[in-house]
C-alpha cells in the first residue's frame, strides 16, 4: 500500500479537498456522483506506484465546497477542474473519470486538449432521449434535513432500492440489478457521502445528466479509451459510443483487469512528468508519523481550542485555532484504546502546530476541557463518568442514523444525555435541523468504537 495524503486546496475563493499519492507522470482521477474521491482509494494505490496521483472530490461533494447554484453545467465543472490543475501547477495531466466523473474529464478533454495526454472514462453516460425522460420523476429526491429526521430512512431506503433497480426511483419498472448487500459498512459510507453532500450532490449529477455524450465525443482528440465492467448498470452505454481512430472501446470482467487496462493506457499516453505544488490553506491536514490531523485555522497557537468527545474542531469559536481530535472529524490518528494516551498523543500536535501546551489561553469544552487541563498540567488524569453510549454501529435497517440524531437531541437538552430527568434540563434552545444534522455528522465521524471509549469523558469535569 503507497501512503495516501489529504489535502486541502483553496481554489477561485472555494476549498477543494483532494487526495494524492506516487510520483511521476500526473493523473487526475475523478469519482462519480454522488460520492467522493474515497470511492478511489483502490484505484489511487494501484496507480500511484508509477505515476503522481490526484483526486478531487468534486464541488459540493465530500469536503469541496460547492459552486453558486446556477452553474451546473458540463463546461464549468470541467472549467472547474483546469482551475484546479493551474493551483497546483500541473500543465498536462492523463485524466480518468467514473461515471459521471467521466463526462467532466471528458469535457475537460474536448475543451483543453492540450492539458490531457490520455483519457480513460469508465461507464461514460451515452444517455437516449426515453432514458434521460426517466431521471426527471425523483431520481434527484432532496435529502434536506427535517425535524423528525424523515430524511435519514429516506435516504437509506434509497440506498438499498439502488441495489435493486436502475434508475432506483423506478422500482420494477426500472433496469433489475442485484448488487450485494450484506456490506452494511459499504452502505453507511455512502450515507455519509450524501448527508454530507446534502442537496448539493444534485449539482454535479445535473450537470452530468445535461451533457450530450454522442457529441462530446466526437470532437475529442485526445487518445481515449472508454471502459467498463460487464456488470456496471452503464455497460451497454459503451456500445453507443461512434468508432473513431482516437477512441477505443473495452469491457473487462473484473475491476483488477481494468485497473491494469487503465494503467497501460496512461503509460503509453504519458503526460510530462511534475511534481506539483499542494499549497494548502487556512484549513489544512499536518504530517504526522501516526497520521494525518485535520487543522482549522491559522490563529494564535497559544489560544487552542480543543472539542468535546464526539464532536469536531467545526464548534470551535471564531478565532481560535483549533483541530480534530485523535478518532474525531477528519483527523486520521485513532483514538487509543486506552483514553489515558490522549494527552502524549496531544503534545506531538500540540509541536507540530507550534502550540505551547503550557499556554494559558488553551480552552475546550467536556472532554477538550480536561485534556487542556491536563496539556497544562492543571489535572493529572481524565476522569470518567458512568455516562452511557448510544448505538451507532452500522445497521441493516438504518437505524444508526436516527440513534445518532436523536442522541445528539438529547445531548443538546440535558446536562447527562442519557438522564432525562427534569432538574437535568438545560432549556437551551433545540439546534435546527441543520445544525443538528452537522453535530450528528460530527458523531458519525467519530464512529461507534471510538464513542465508546471517550464519551464517557466528555461529562466527568474536574472539582
């Protein structure tokens, strides 16, 4: 396995979340929708033992923000893409794109021909006119955070039907497929992407849906191979696509033969080698031996912020630096098993960000509290409470999603989540949807093992 990297690119005003890895002739690699570049991990590692890797979630997908509503066209998600390439420096890339991933770099091709070596679009979309009429009765249902959660099992019953049906909002009246679904993590990772998308992964599938495909393809002159597996829903798209000298068109029974595939079409149509040029901004990810830890902001090191257990440096008040704890938010370092390892695991943090753990202006809240506490040597230990822990773990039915919602509820209202009595109220205001929706996320993020080892520390403060 070659070490994959999180970055965090600003780009026209809007962060850009990519991942990278290898070394040598550039790839651009771009997911479908409504996922995110993680979908890509098996193929960046793949690829990267020979070439320099990049993969970007698209606007509004995974942690890259959004373009202005209005602007859900092909052209400028490609526009889009070729502002990302000159941030990073990188003249010419070989681009490959998945799905709807596939109309954009194909876009991007036939627009800036002379940015693209070579191309490899897998399940390219060659919709008819009959099969684009069919997408317009709910295929883009909104998942819009609402009170009582509705939006949750909605969501999680679209993606079982997905499973099922192609287009999924058809039922039987659609394409029959039969995916497994006894992968209940695969599922919940999914969710995720599209709770934290929001609406806005209607954008990028718009944006795909408006493309004509037939067309595109025959201006592109770039070297360009249209692939897929025989079993993908698109598969007998790729006997629409027209027979031009550029173009070549393969099915492949196996995702590894097409990795190999894709590889050898990328050598043989290799762009200059680069090294690029990953300038990250205010929001970024730092190196460490342990792993990757998401930094926000760029204040006084000495004014830390430090979040509570199951929540995110997102809380953390205007103006002060903070990051995701060990097991929380973006950051990659596990929490340990043993909470008592949290304040040394802190300190190589607290180095990188060339914070002073001394410092006297380091604040947080429950758990973040008491590891400022100990960070400054004010506590000797966490202390622990016998707080109890909701069920989180992923489930068949989806009900993970509402134990976490509802949690993040209670935890709103009581001083003890899980003691609802009267003289425990808080009387604060209940967040709205939205915001209970970002919370509940934070909770997800962190995950069910890593809730249930620190949870119970976010309530036991220092006398």
């Amino acid at each position: 396995m070659t070490t994959i990297k999180r970055r965090l690119i600003r780009v026209s005003g809007r962060d850009v979340h990519l991942l990278t890895a290898g070394k040598g002739s550039p790839l651009l690699l771009v997911h479908g929708s409504p996922n995110s570049s993680s979908t890509l991990r098996p193929l960046i590692d793949f690829l990267s033992r020979e070439f320099l890797v990049v993969a970007p979630d698209t606007p509004g997908n995974g942690d890259s923000s959004p373009l202005p509503d209005e602007l859900c066209t092909p052209t400028v998600f490609a526009d889009a893409l070729v502002e990302l390439l000159d941030e990073l420096g990188l003249a010419q890339v070989g681009a490959y794109g998945f799905h709807s991933g596939a109309t954009f770099v194909a876009e991007m091709a036939r627009l800036y021909p002379h940015r693209v070596s070579a191309l490899v679009c897998e399940g390219l979309p060659l919709w008819t006119q009959n099969e684009l009429k069919a997408f317009d009765g709910g295929y883009l249902q909104s998942y819009a955070p609402t009170h009582d959660a509705a939006h949750l099992m909605r969501l999680w019953t679209r993606l079982i039907d997905q499973n099922w049906y192609f287009p999924w909002h058809l039922g039987d009246q659609g394409q029959a497929v039969d995916f497994d679904l006894n992968d209940v993590e695969r599922l919940h990772l999914r969710a995720m992407e599209l709770l934290v998308a929001g609406d806005a992964y209607q954008m990028p599938y718009r944006a795909a849906l408006r493309a004509d495909g037939l067309d595109r393809l025959k201006t592109l002159s770039v070297p360009t191979l249209l692939v897929c597996q025989s079993q993908d829903v698109l598969a007998r798209h790729l006997r629409r696509a027209p027979r031009r000298r550029s173009l070549k068109k393969e099915q492949t029974a196996s995702i590894r033969a097409l990795y190999q595939r894709a590889r050898e079409w990328f050598k043989a149509h290799a762009a200059p080698v680069a090294q690029g040029s990953f300038r990250q901004g205010l929001n970024r990810f730092i190196d460490l031996p342990e792993g990757q830890v998401f930094v926000k902001g760029d204040g006084d090191p000495s004014a830390l912020w430090l979040h509570d257990a199951g929540e995110s440096s997102r809380a953390a008040p205007a103006a002060r630096m903070s990051f995701d704890l060990p097991g929380h938010g973006r950051t990659e370092l596990a929490c340990p098993e043993n909470p008592q390892d949290l304040p040394g695991l802190l300190c190589k943090v607290f180095e990188a960000v060339h914070a002073d753990p001394e410092a006297p202006g380091i604040l947080g809240a429950g758990l973040g509290y008491q590891l400022a506490n100990i960070v400054s040597g004010q506590q000797s230990q966490l202390l622990r409470s016998n707080c109890g822990v909701p069920d989180i773990a992923p489930r068949w039915d989806g009900g993970h999603l509402t134990s976490a919602w509802h949690f993040c509820r209670f935890r709103s209202q009581y001083r003890r989540w899980d003691q609802r009595r009267p003289e425990g109220r808080s009387h604060c205001p209940l967040p709205s949807p939205e915001e209970l929706q970002a919370r509940m996320l934070d909770v997800l993020r962190a995950g069910d093992q890593t809730l249930r080892r620190i949870l119970p520390f976010s309530v036991a403060y220092p006398t």
